[in-house]
C-alpha cells in the first residue's frame, strides 16, 4: 500500500510528493527511483513535509503515527488504526491538541459506489444488510485476522450508512482466515462474511428494504435497485393470469479510484484545516467492534463480556 499511495501523491496536483522512506532501504530506493523523489531516514523525512501516508504493520502503526505527530505533520494512517483502543485515543488526543488531521484508511468509503449508496439508503427501511469480502490467501506481511484486515471495512461502512450501536453479535470463524458475523444495528440485521480462502474475488453488498432490493459491487462500482412494479391481472385467450413485473435501476456511479479519492480528501482536509472524513473516532469504534467480532470468533466469550 505504501508504494500505491506514493504513486498517487506523485500523480496529484496540489502536493509534490516530497520523499519516501521504508525500514527496508532496497524497497526504499526502488519507490523513489520509480516516483521520481528521493529515499531519506524518517527523521529527515518528517523534517521536509507537511502531510504524511503511514502505511506500516499495523503493530508498528502506534509508535510511528505518534513520531509524525510529535513533529506536528499530519496524518493518513492505513487500517487497523492501531492495535490497542488505549492508544488509538491517545494519538487522537495528541492530534486534536496540535491541530493535525488524522485520518485512517478505510478505503471503502472513497468507493464511489458506496458514496451513492450513502444517498439512496438515506430514503430506505432497511431490514437487513450483507456484505462479502472474499478473495484467495494474499502474499503480504503482517499477523492481522481476516476480521481486522478485511472484514473492518465493512463494518466502518456499515456504521457509516446507518450510523447505529451494533447489538446481539454472533460471530463463527475459521482458523483466522475465514470469518462470518451477525448483528442488528438498530432493527436491521446484518450479516458480514470474509474470507482470504475463497479462489473468487468478492466485494459485494446487498441492502433488503421494505420496497426494494439494492445490489452493489464494489470491484465493478455499480448499483442496481430491483423494485417491484404494481401486480396486474391480464387476460389472454380467456384465461386470467396474474403479473408482476420487476423494475430494475442504475444509478450513475461515476467511477474512480478509492485510494486516489482518499488522498485527495485527505490533502483537502489538511488545506482547509477541517475534520478527515474517516476520523479518529470512527476508526476507533469499528477497531471496537472487530476486536469484539474477533473475540467471540475465537472462542473468547468472557473477555468480549467484559468490552
């Protein structure tokens, strides 16, 4: 991910993209080479830029988003904001304190099917929400579960969308890859599954409401809105027959890049001095009900009492 937001600084207007660094000083010189800016240490690093991406194992993430912050530079965290709550509201704290943005990267909200999905679902009553996030075992480091390193994304959108306290949560896994979730948000129940075992590539939501049936795909970015149309009787040769045709919309979703879309809300937020859209209380309260999910998917039950 680190390489992907470079290339998008790299391509923005309103910044130039002033330096990289990565504990690995190979992939480090790789990136600046292939950019077109230069490898430093983080020391120097921090001294010649304004905004940074962090886009480090999520164990690391408290100790470096602290280290940007205590050098007053603003911050574009990647998800799981931190691994421990306690210190993901100490670095909102410190952010709040010094007038920095802090923003964490659930990406998902910068889809932007999901961002007029955020308009239609305004007019619904919901009943029921699912979601899949599948796709086959990734190569890339880290130790987080399937819950904190893909489910996460649907459970900060699904908190977006209906802005309500999760209650009555089940949740079943497999090993740490595999994962499936039910909760009710306000009376709408919700059901999110992922996986990093499944050999088909998934990202789907489906909303079920009272009048009609919304259907998204996160990879192609489109919608569709199935409403039933009223029922009719129509007689043919003397027989009555009943009909009821279905109504099938598609919204315009003007397609574009998440990560380009999250940046660049990023870069606004730091120019205006205004709040991240995803901010640190948002990342923190779906990290909440992860760590929660992840408890009672593995077998944890009191501890998850106890939260």
């Amino acid at each position: 991910m680190g390489r992907n937001h470079a290339r998008i600084y790299s391509e923005l207007p309103k910044v130039s993209l002033g330096g990289v660094y990565d504990a690995n000083a190979d992939v480090a010189r790789s990136v600046s080479t292939e950019y077109g800016t230069k490898a430093y240490d983080i020391e120097t690093l921090l001294e010649n830029v304004d905004l940074v991406s962090v886009a480090v194992p999520t164990e690391y993430h408290y100790d470096v988003v602290k280290r940007c912050l205590e050098t007053e530079t603003h911050v574009l965290v990647e998800k799981p904001f931190v691994d421990e709550i306690p210190r993901g509201k100490e670095l909102s704290n410190m952010a709040s304190a010094n007038g920095l943005v802090l923003q964490v990267g659930h990406i998902e909200r910068f889809n932007p099917a999901t961002q007029v999905l955020s308009d239609i679902i305004s007019d619904l009553d919901v009943i029921a929400i699912d979601i899949e996030r599948l796709g086959p075992p990734v190569d890339r480091g880290g130790d987080d579960s399937v819950i904190m390193d893909l489910m996460i994304h649907d459970i900060d959108i699904v908190l977006s969308l209906l802005d309500k306290e999760p209650h009555d949560i089940t949740a079943l896994a497999h090993n740490r890859q595999h994962a499936t979730v039910q909760f009710r948000l306000g009376e709408a129940v919700t059901t999110l599954t992922a996986s990093r075992l499944t050999q088909q590539k998934v990202r789907k939501l489906s909303v079920t409401a009272r009048s009609c049936r919304v259907n998204v795909d996160f990879i192609d970015q489109s919608i569709e809105i199935h409403r039933h149309s009223l029922p009719e009787y129509v007689e043919t040769d003397g027989d009555v027959r009943y009909r009821q045709e279905t109504i099938v919309e598609q919204p315009i979703v003007e397609n574009g890049e998440p990560l380009k879309g999250e940046v660049s809300s990023f870069i606004d937020a730091v120019e205006n001095g205004t709040e991240a859209v995803v901010n640190a209380a948002d990342a923190i309260q779906a990290l909440k009900i992860a760590t929660q999910i992840e408890m009672l998917a593995f077998e944890k039950p009191m501890e998850a009492e106890s939260l």
